[in-house]
C-alpha cells in the first residue's frame, strides 16, 4: 500500500516509517513540504501522491504549552486533521488519525478502564484539541479510523524516561521523586506501529484504544527504568500537588483495548513486557545520552 506519513519526524511517526516501510510504500514530507494546517498543501499534495492510507502522526503535543498557545495548538490539532480528512475524502483515502488518552476525566474509579465509546471530557487546552480533532476527523471522513494511545515512549524524541534518566543522572545525594497518584499504561511506540499495521490488513474502522496491556503510575514507572537500568538513585512517589503544572493531568488513563481484543487483533503487550525489551536494546545508549545533558 501507498501510505502518506504526516509528522514522520517525530516519536510515533518515525516508528511507524521504519515498521511500515518493511512492506509497504511509505512518503513521508517535512512540515515545510506539507503543513496541514494549509488546505492548499494538504489538497495539492494529496492529489499528486494519491495515497491509499493518510497517518496522521502530528500534531502539536506539548501538553503544558498548550494552555499558552491556544491559537496554535487549535491550528495544528483540530484544522489539520479537518484538512487532512477533507482531503482523504476527496481522493478515497483511509485516514488513521492518532488520538491521545487524554481526552477522558480520568475521574473513574482506579483500575477502571476506559473504553473506546466513553464519554470524552477533556481537562486541559491539549486535550480539548485532541477530543476535537476526533470530532473533525468523524464528521469530515467516511473511512476513517482514530487510535487513542497514550504515555508513549520511544529511542526517537523526547519522553518521559528520557526525562527520567536525565533527572536522575544530575542527582547528587538526593531522591528523584516521582508522581504516584497518575495511572495509565507506559506505551512503546514500536508495538503501536505493528498495532497500526494489523488494523490495516484487517480493514479495520472505527475508535480504537491502543496502549499496552496492565497499568502503573509514574513513580513505578519510573522506579522500574532505574532498577532495570542499575542506577544507584533512591525513587520515592510524591503527589501532582507538590509539582504542579500548567495543564491538569487525569488521574486515570487507563484504556482497555476492547475493539481491538473484540477483532482479534490486539497485538499490545504488557507494559513491563515491553520496557523490559526495549531497555534491554537502548538502555546503554540512553544512558549515554542523558549523561551527555
Ligand atoms: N507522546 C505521547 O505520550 C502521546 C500520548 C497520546 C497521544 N499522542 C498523540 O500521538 C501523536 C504523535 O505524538 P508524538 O509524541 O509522536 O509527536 P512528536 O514527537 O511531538 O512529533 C510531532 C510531529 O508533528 C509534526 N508537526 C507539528 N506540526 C505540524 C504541522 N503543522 N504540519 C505537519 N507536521 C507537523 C512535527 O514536525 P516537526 O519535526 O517539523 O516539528 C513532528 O514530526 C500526536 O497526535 C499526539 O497527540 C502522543
């Protein structure tokens, strides 16, 4: 299949460069090339590569500097992907748009999940734009489908254990601290990409949640990067309240895979599966990187 990759450059979109390029025909132009906040690039672009599947992988996803940029974050979050399900429309594309766990209250009780037809009701400026944008993308396209994922991390970009090994490699006889009071499902962006690929040979259409399988909060996240990794920093949890932010953050994030499981085609692992694998192939080179800050 043709595929055209929007926000190739960043965590998720790099992934699925690399995983779907294995067998399949993937372009994947800079924002310069293709802004999709412009509806005439994204239609002109559109028309020329004429693509089977439009993945939409950008997006404005600093959660904090959303609350400052409203103008910006409504651009890049809600118009583009309006843009980009117009056109799909137009040329008879399939349109993936990546959506964020975010869009829920995480106000059910913990280890509730949500599911994929839960009410949305967003908490922050990031969060509102990604429960519009899903909104765009239902309205304007007729073969679409919107994956909610959520705490992604990846060797690519900047995540949460990227900050984590930076914080605690500048430490000098002091604990890192750590939230324990936000649950969700830390989320490799490679297992998303093979997701991504099993939705496309199986036609699939709809809402889907996308995270891996069980759930912890950041402090066990976190704790967990550290013990693997045999850095000799203690972790101890502390509450959102003694590291407040600009954007409010759900407590529950966790997202039950139910369409997918209902399929057949749930290929997420548990989380700690897939951290431990994934430290186990990067986790020298980031510590050398962190080391580097
Ligand atoms: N990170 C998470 O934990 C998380 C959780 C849930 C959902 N998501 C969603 O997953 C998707 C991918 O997230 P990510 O963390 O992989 O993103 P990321 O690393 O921040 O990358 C964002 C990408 O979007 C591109 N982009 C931004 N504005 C653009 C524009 N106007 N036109 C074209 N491209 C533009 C960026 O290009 P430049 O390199 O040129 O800036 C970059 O390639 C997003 O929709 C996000 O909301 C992420």
């Amino acid at each position: 299949m043709k595929i055209l990759i929007l926000g190739g450059s960043g965590m998720l979109g790099s992934e699925c460069k690399e995983v779907l390029g294995r067998r399949h025909e993937i372009i994947t132009p800079d924002r310069e090339s293709l802004n999709i906040v412009s509806w005439d690039q994204v239609i002109d672009r559109l028309q020329q590569i004429s693509p089977e599947i439009v993945l939409n992988c950008a997006g404005f996803t600093d959660v904090d500097a959303s609350e400052e940029e409203d103008f910006a974050v409504r651009k890049i979050n809600v118009e583009g992907p309006r843009n980009l399900a117009q056109g799909a429309a137009r040329f008879g594309s399939k349109l993936i748009h990546i959506s964020s766990d975010y869009v829920f209250d995480g106000q059910k009780t913990l280890p509730q999940p949500y599911f994929e037809d839960d009410l949305v009701r967003p908490l922050s400026a990031y969060a509102k734009s990604k429960a519009e944008s899903e909104t765009a993308v239902r309205e304007n396209s007729p073969d679409y489908i919107i994956l909610r994922t959520g705490w992604l991390y990846s060797r690519g970009g900047s995540n949460f254990i990227k900050a984590i090994l930076s914080a605690a490699l500048k430490l000098r006889n002091s604990a890192l601290k750590v939230v324990d009071d936000q649950f969700g499902s830390p989320t490799w962006t490679y297992r998303v990409a093979h997701q991504i690929e099993a939705l496309l040979n199986r036609g699939g259409r709809g809402t889907y949640h996308a995270t891996s399988e069980g759930f912890c909060s950041k402090f066990e996240w976190a704790a967990f990067v550290v013990e693997k990794l045999g850095l000799k920093v203690p972790v101890e949890p502390c509450k959102t309240e003694d590291f407040p932010t600009p954007a409010r953050r759900p407590v529950n994030s966790i997202l039950e895979n139910r369409l997918l499981k209902k399929q057949g085609i749930n290929v997420m692992r548990d989380w700690k599966e897939d951290l431990n694998e994934f430290l186990d192939l990067y986790g020298e080179d980031l510590i050398k990187e962190a080391s580097r800050d």
